[in-house]
C-alpha cells in the first residue's frame, strides 16, 4: 500500500437501533464513549470490579510497548469465574451449554452441573500429572467436554492450547512440541457431514510423529463404535469414562496472578509457522466480559449461539470465556451448516429458542447462495440480535442478514478484532449505534484506533465522533487494552518484528481500514491483498462487494494480478446463487456491474465464474492462492486449506478458460 487507499465505494443506507432496543439496553447511553475516552483505565477497572478476584490487584496497567501488564498483583480464577460464582444461588440449575449434536442428540448441562463435572476432569488431569504451569492440547470436536476441558485447565492454572478438529497431525504434533505439551485430550471422533473425524487416528499419527513431552492422551468417547474401535496404546492413553466420572466433584479453584498464562491459541498467518498467541488471565476476562455484555447486550435469559468451533478465538472469547463469565447460555453446535439439510442452523434457532446469532460473513453468504427459502421456513422469532465477524462483510451480505435473518429489525453489530486482540475492538454498541451496512462502525468504549498512512501520518479514532477528514490507510492500535496478547509463546523476537516494527511503540493489525466523513470505520481486508491498479489503491473489499451488490452473485474473491501497463489488473472469481446459470453475457455485465458502483479503475480485466472458492478452516478467503491462481504459478503453501482440492481444480479450470 503507498500512501493512502482510495474510497471508492459509498454506503448511504442507514439503520438506528429501534426504541425498543435501546430501552432495553445494556448499554444506551452514548456518554460512555466520552466517559471511557477521558479515563480508560477507570473504565477497565469499572468492568474488573465485576469479577470475582480471590486478591484485588495494585497496580491497574504497566506499558512499555510491546509489553502490557494489566491488574497487577490481582489473584483471581477464570474457571471460577464463569462456573463456580454462577453455581451457586438463582443461576444453579440455569443452563450454562445447551448443546446439539449433528446427528440431532441434544444436551442441557446447568451450571451446577457444570461445576461438578469441570471438577471431575480438572481432578483427573491431576491424576495424569498435570499441574499449575503445564500446557495441556485439546483436540475434540465441538462438544460440551471440549469448552469444559478448557475450563477444566483453567481451574488447576494449566494454560491449554486448542487444536481445531479439522487440524492435520502435523499441525497437531507441530503445535505440541512448540507448547512442550504434556497431556493431549481428545477423542475416538467428532461428527462432520455424516461422516465421522478420527480424531484419535489423527493423534496416534501426530504422536508417531513425534510430540517428545507428551505423556498422556485422554481419549473421550463420542462417536463410538463408528467407524471401529479406536486402538489405545499401553500406559499412555486413558479412556475418558474409566477416568472422569471416578473423580471427585471437589476440585479447588487454584488462585492465579492476573498475568498467569491462561492459554496459547495458534494462528497460522499467511506464511511462516503458526504463531502462538498467548492470553493472560485478568486482562483477558475483563475484556472479554466487558464486550460480550455490551456487544451482544445479554440479558439473564439469553441464548447465545455463536457457531464458530473453540478451534478458533471467537470459540474462546464469546462461547466459553465472555458469556459464561456473565452467567450467560450459551449453544454450541458441533456439525456442518448443511446436515442433513441446509436449513439446520435456522432449525437449531427454532429448536432452542435461540436469541442471539454470532456467525460470519462466508457463512452468511453460503446462505445468501442456497437461497432464502431455508431460513424462510424456520420460526426465527426468538432472534433478537445478529453478530457478524472474521471477515469484511460486504452491505449485500448485511442486508441479507438484516432482512431474512432479521425480518427488518434486529440489530446487527460487525464485531472487528483478532486473534491478538482477544476481545472485540470496532463493533456497533446495538443500544446506541447507527449502523450502516458494511461498517464496523466506531472503537469499543476505552479503545483508541489510529489510521495512519505509510508515512505515518494520520487520525486518531475513539468513539463515534463526525469527523470531516476521511482518511484510509493502515489499521494500528497505540493504546493498551486489557486483553491484549502478551505475545508469541516464547518468542518475543518474532512478536516485536511482526506487529510492533512498522510504526514506533504501535500495534500494527495488518488490516486496511477507511475512516469516512462521519466518523464510520470500513474494514478493507489484509494489507498484503490491497491492489495497486494504475497508481490507485484499490480494496479487495469494495470490488467484492460490488459484484455481491449483482443480484446474480452470491461470493467473489478479487486479487490484483501482475499487468505490465497498469501494475495489477484486477481478477475476479465469482459463485453465482443457486437459481442463476453463467454466460458470456452475465460477464460481461457483472464487469459492468463493477465499472457502474465504483468506476472504470475497477472493472475486473478477468472475471472466472466458480463453485467454490479456497478457505481457511476458519472461513476467510485466501487471496494469495488466487494470485497463484491467475498468475499461473506453482500453488504456495496449501496446508491451511479446508479443501485443498477446491484450488487445484480451479487452477485447472482457469488455465483451460478465458479467464
Ligand atoms: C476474530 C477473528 C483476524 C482477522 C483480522 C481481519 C479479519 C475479523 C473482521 C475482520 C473485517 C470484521 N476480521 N473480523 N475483517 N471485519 N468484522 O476472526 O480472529 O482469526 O485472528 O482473524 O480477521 O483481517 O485481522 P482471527
């Protein structure tokens, strides 16, 4: 990116929260943006007070960028926190997991409950020689056990890293031995589309491989005798059910600093090994609490129903950690969208009367494909706020959700932040906040965003406030917040170069970000996909979103590729909703498409029609493999992929088109 990204595309459609939804609200007051502004650190510590501390820190904050302490001599639980204070009293026999298998079993597990069995597993990673300070891996699918593992860790101090199920042995091995991990959990499999993940084959493989500080592999039983039984191997791996349900239900909560390693969550980044995130305790529920109070405004009988897997940070932060600390139920789902059929995250709502959806753009739009007739035919009335986060979500995909999944009126907050971040850092407040569709809006309350360009020059952006210099450039934080990371596991080298070398004593997110005349932030994807067509920076983002504006046009994926005259042509790959068919004229009038919402600059030099575009298990596209694509080079490093045959068939069938 040179200097500043042009703002092409504009957005005038606008939607103010409903006087009812602001009466009702955890947060409807726009001075707390001002009030935080003037004294952050009061404000954090205002969310602090809420926890339960088994000791009340000294100190608030300690910064020398890169490194923040936050709650300084504090002693407090995690597990504690979102169990045991909640077991007690009127909130005892509230459901803490409401869970739906994929193949329709459901579970309600209260908080009392959750308390004893939480206990019982925390005891029997005692019993297999974990103790405060030793990382345990959890490899399980979306099921109870897997959120109350984590907790489970939590209680006895042992930091945990998550593997996400989809995850390779090698990943797994890899991610155990840059931890040094001591105890793996998992289980026989997890149910995926029908079929099932040998989760413990997988392990058996990762640990032939070589995960040399390993000792002990829980291996939970949920599948079953599908596909066979699994092998154990002598004196290293331990059947869940000869082990927990033995165990006491008495397990004390061991009192943690409020810096203490609460865990190490692995980000894959483009290139490179994956990166071990760290989150500490105090900071991290403080902000996690904080947000998913105000976020997604939870109320004592909300349903929480976040569909990302505890594989990823949204997992941790809002199904286990946020809700849970605030006593809130949270839904946990453990299969695909589509099984059996494409309405099941709309039959789930209906089933259990969920109130809040927390989902992402690639899946909305996998929505906006299969068409409206899914959710259409499911009782949605329970719903009453959306959330969206893990990409850009384009306004066309916004409006969808506003309108079918929404009926018009709830509220829908676009939820920016990271891995590294922990917590939510640009988000709609749905009590106070107009929204207008793209947007993430405005910084959280006590959060300061700057958008410098690469010269370093910029703007400061805390709260709402009108603002009559647009400005686009790059996303950079220079303020600490609590849940901030605390770096790479071991690794503090990598951590300053990657996010702290750019800009003096500032985080740098890596995302474009555009500040418009009122004071809205548009998030405009990584910096490494931003094109440079004949002298304009132009986003990904804007020219994806104007083909999603097509009617026709359920996805797109844009890259710059090479072009001698201008720098970078632009290359569109492009997924038609299911009732339209592709023809050189539907082409040709999407490029027009693109020309008429943001100029000729914009219209795509190729646009290749598809069925499916690569992804990350986590959903986001990855643009990169595209560049390879288009420019018909050897494909770079796939093992991130979900399906990585979807690229090399596309490679295929791009090289024998048009393009
Ligand atoms: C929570 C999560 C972080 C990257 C981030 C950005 C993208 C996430 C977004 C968004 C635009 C949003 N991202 N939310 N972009 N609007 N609402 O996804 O964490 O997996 O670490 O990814 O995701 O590019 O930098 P993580």
């Amino acid at each position: 990116m040179s200097d500043t990204i042009d703002t092409l595309l504009s957005e005038h459609r606008t939607f103010p929260p409903s006087a009812e939804f602001r009466a009702q609200a955890n947060a409807n007051d726009v001075g707390i943006y001002e009030r935080a502004f003037h004294n952050p650190t009061g404000f954090w510590e205002e969310w602090a007070e809420k926890l339960d501390w088994f000791e009340k820190w000294h100190t608030t904050v300690e910064f020398t960028a890169p490194n923040a302490k936050w709650f300084l001599g504090g002693k407090l639980n995690a597990c504690y926190n979102c169990v045991d204070r909640h077991a007690i009293g009127d909130r005892a026999n509230k459901a803490a997991i409401i869970f739906e298998g994929e193949p329709g079993d459901s579970r309600t597990i209260t908080f009392a409950e959750m308390k004893d069995e939480v206990s019982r597993i925390a005891n029997a990673l005692k019993s297999l020689g974990v103790k405060k300070g030793d990382r345990v891996a959890i490899y399980l699918p979306m099921v109870p056990e897997l959120p109350m593992t984590m907790l489970a860790c939590a209680r006895i101090g042992a930091p945990h890293t998550v593997v996400f199920g989809g995850f390779s042995a090698d990943s797994l091995q890899e991610r155990c031995n840059d931890a040094t991990v001591k105890v793996i959990v998992t289980a026989d499999g997890g149910w995926r589309r029908g079929g099932v993940v040998q989760l413990k084959k997988i392990t058996d493989e990762a640990m032939d491989l070589g995960c040399h500080t390993v000792e002990k592999v829980l291996v939970l039983e949920r599948t079953g005798e599908k596909p066979g039984p699994v092998t154990m191997v002598a004196n290293r791996d331990i059947a869940w059910n000869d082990l927990v349900p033995q165990q006491s239900a008495d397990c004390p909560c061991e009192p943690m600093d409020a810096e203490d390693l609460l865990y190490i969550l692995y980000t894959s980044g483009s290139t490179g090994k994956p990166k071990g995130i760290t989150h500490t305790t105090g900071g991290y529920m403080v902000g996690v609490s904080a947000t998913s109070k105000l976020v997604f405004d939870h109320k004592e009988d909300d349903i929480h129903f976040c569909t990302a897997d505890c594989g990823w940070v949204t997992g941790h932060s809002y199904i286990t950690y946020g809700p849970l600390c605030n006593g809130t139920t949270v839904l946990v789902y453990e299969g695909a969208p589509d099984t059996p059929d494409k309405d099941r995250f709309w039959r789930i709502i209906e089933k259990h009367r969920a109130t809040i959806l927390y989902t992402a753009p690639t899946a909305i739009r996998t929505f906006m494909k299969w068409g409206d007739e899914y959710p259409i035919r499911c009782d949605l009335s329970s719903l009453r706020l959306l959330g969206s986060v893990g990409e850009p979500i384009n306004p066309e995909a916004w409006m969808w959700y506003h309108t079918i999944i929404g009926a018009e009126k709830l509220p829908v907050v676009d939820t920016w932040w990271q891995t590294e971040t922990g917590a939510i850092m640009i988000t709609a407040l749905p009590g106070i906040t107009t929204t207008k569709p793209g947007s993430a809006t405005h910084p959280f309350p006590g959060i300061r965003v700057k958008v410098l360009d690469e010269e370093g020059n910029g703007v400061d952006v805390a709260g709402p406030h009108a603002v009559n210099t647009p400005k686009g450039g790059f996303l950079v934080l220079d303020y600490p917040w609590p849940s901030m990371t605390r770096g790479i596991y071991n690794d503090p080298e990598r951590y300053q170069k990657t996010y702290w070398s750019k800009f003096p004593n500032t985080y740098f997110a890596g995302d474009g970000i555009k500040l418009d005349e009122e004071g809205y932030l548009w998030l405009l994807g990584r910096v490494d996909d931003i094109m440079l067509v004949a002298g304009h920076n132009i986003s990904t983002m804007e020219v994806e979103s104007a083909l999603v504006d097509h009617p026709a046009v359920a996805e797109a994926a844009v890259i710059g590729k090479t072009h001698d005259v201008k720098g970078q042509a632009i290359a569109a790959f492009v997924i038609l909703r299911s009732n339209y068919s592709g023809s050189e004229e539907l082409i040709k009038e999407l490029k027009a498409h693109v020309a008429h919402k943001i100029g000729a600059i914009a219209r795509p030099d190729d646009l290749f029609l598809c069925a499916e575009l690569p992804k990350t298990r986590s959903g986001k596209i990855m643009r990169r493999l595209l560049r390879d694509v288009a420019e018909g080079r050897a494909l770079g490093d796939t093992t991130t992929l979900a399906d990585p045959s979807v690229v090399a068939s596309l490679k295929d069938k791009y090289e024998n088109s048009e393009g």
